[in-house]
C-alpha cells in the first residue's frame, strides 16, 4: 500500500507540531506527508523547514479546510489516502492497523477507527450515540457525522467516483462527504483507539459557526437531489431533512423571521 497523509492546518503551528510527531511515530511510515497550510501567519512554514524538511509543504491564501483538504489529495501520489486534523494526534499503530485490516478486506475502499477523545486536556467518555460503526453505515451518518477525518484512510477511487469535499460548506463538510461515500461503499471499522482527537480550543470550526445543523440541511438537500440514493435510504434522508427542517421553521416563528420561516418552509413543500 501506497499511503499519502494529508493534513490541512491554519495558525496552528504548535498543535501541528504535535501531529507531525504523532506521524513519524507510527510503526508503519506513510510514503509521504503533505501538509496544506491554508494561509498561515503564525511561522507554520518556518517550522516545517526547520523540524520536518521531508514534509512536502504547500502554501495557499485562506480558502478553508475542504480547500485545503482537496488541495492535498490533487497532490498526493499514493493511492490511499489518509486525513489528520492538526489539533489531533495518531496513536503509533494507527496506520499499521488500517493497512492489515485493508489488506484482510481487500474489497474494502475506505476503514475508519474508533477514538480517544481529550476535551481541555483530559480524557471524557463519549455519549453511547458516538460510538462507531462499520460497514453499510449510511443511517448512522444521517442522524450525526459519524466518521472522524483524522481515523479516515480512503482509497484514491472513492475520490473519482464520488467527488471531493465541497467548498461551498465552511462547516459540515465531512458530512457531506460521508453521506455521499457510505451511499455506496461500506466502511471498515477499526475498533480500538487509533487517535486522540482533541477538543475545546477556542479556533474549531464548530465553535465558529452558530446553527450547524443548517449546513446538515444543505447537505441533506443534495444528496437527497442527486438522485443517487437507494429508495430506502432516500426516504431516510427525507424524512430527516423535514425533521430538521421543520426544527428551524418553528424556531424562525417564534423569532418573527419571516424570510427565513419562508425558506424552510418552501423547503419543506418540495419533499
């Protein structure tokens, strides 16, 4: 296996540092290590020519994760590709695991893993509701986003077949994603730790945006328009998409936003 290790970063040299660490560390060594810096000003570029000159760097004005992301895997040369967040960190055997169970499920594309969640530096047990799954998973993707990008090696094809990450999503891009992907492939699951994926910072995206499940919709309302869902999972989607739907109409009521109860409520109407 040819394995390409993509990871997007922005002013996040130090937590950076920590990844790239956790990358050299493995048991098993990726063919490469790509990092897209999506238009840092924090010294990120310095660094990596200073403390890890075999990474292959590239820099771009700010246009956002999915960009970043994207970028890296038009660059990479491996055929499976795998993601990490910069504010998270690989356990060692994390890619030596995913290569033996990929090699023992050759007719698997994409294996993702379970993982060890850090919260303002100390461990916390999910909720049940996120423990993860595998194979045909797309149910368990609808209801949250249940793969994390950083457990995530996909193979090169799924790309091809199904597209890239959407630049029109600021936030909720992996949802998008995921829905797309687990529409068609099935996931193999790693089911011990491989990651410690960390939250709390004040710079995460999802403490950025107000109301995501607002891009959830969106990306319900494409796939759900794509017309490429089985019917069992199309009625899935919609029946969701109204669920959620209907949350923000009621909401934009009790607001008096008129525009934007109209919205949802055309929304609403063409499903």
């Amino acid at each position: 296996m040819i394995i390409s290790v993509v990871i997007p970063t922005y002013n996040r040299r130090d937590l950076l540092k920590r990844a790239l660490v956790s990358v050299f560390s493995q048991s098993l060594l990726p063919s490469e290590i790509i990092v897209i810096d999506d238009g840092s000003t924090d010294g990120t570029e310095l660094m990596i020519a200073t403390e890890f000159a075999t990474v292959r760097y590239y820099h771009q004005e700010n246009a956002g994760v999915s960009s970043a992301r994207n970028v890296g895997i038009a660059q990479a040369s491996g055929d499976w590709l795998a993601f990490l967040d910069a504010d998270d960190e690989w356990l060692p055997d994390k890619l030596k695991q995913q290569s033996l169970a990929l090699l023992d499920n050759p007719e698997s594309k994409i294996c993702h893993t379970e993982e060890m969640w850090i919260r303002n530096g100390i461990r916390v047990n999910p909720a049940k509701k996120y423990t993860k799954t595998g194979g045909w998973i797309f149910n368990d993707c609808l209801q949250l986003c249940a793969i994390s990008p950083s457990t995530v090696i996909i193979h090169r094809s799924i790309f091809e077949a199904v597209g890239v990450f959407d630049t029109d999503f600021p936030v909720c891009e992996d949802y998008d994603l995921w829905l797309r992907i687990t529409a068609h492939y099935p996931v193999l699951l790693i089911t011990e730790p491989q990651i410690k994926k960390y939250g709390g910072h004040e710079d995460q995206l999802s403490q950025k945006y107000w109301g995501m499940d607002r891009f959830r919709i969106k990306a319900l309302q494409k796939i759900i328009d794509s017309g490429q869902l089985s019917q069992e999972n199309q009625q899935s989607a919609i029946g969701l998409l109204l669920k959620k739907a209907q949350i923000y109409f009621d909401g934009a009521i009790k607001r008096e936003k008129t525009l934007e109860a109209d919205y949802y409520r055309q929304l609403m109407g063409r499903y």
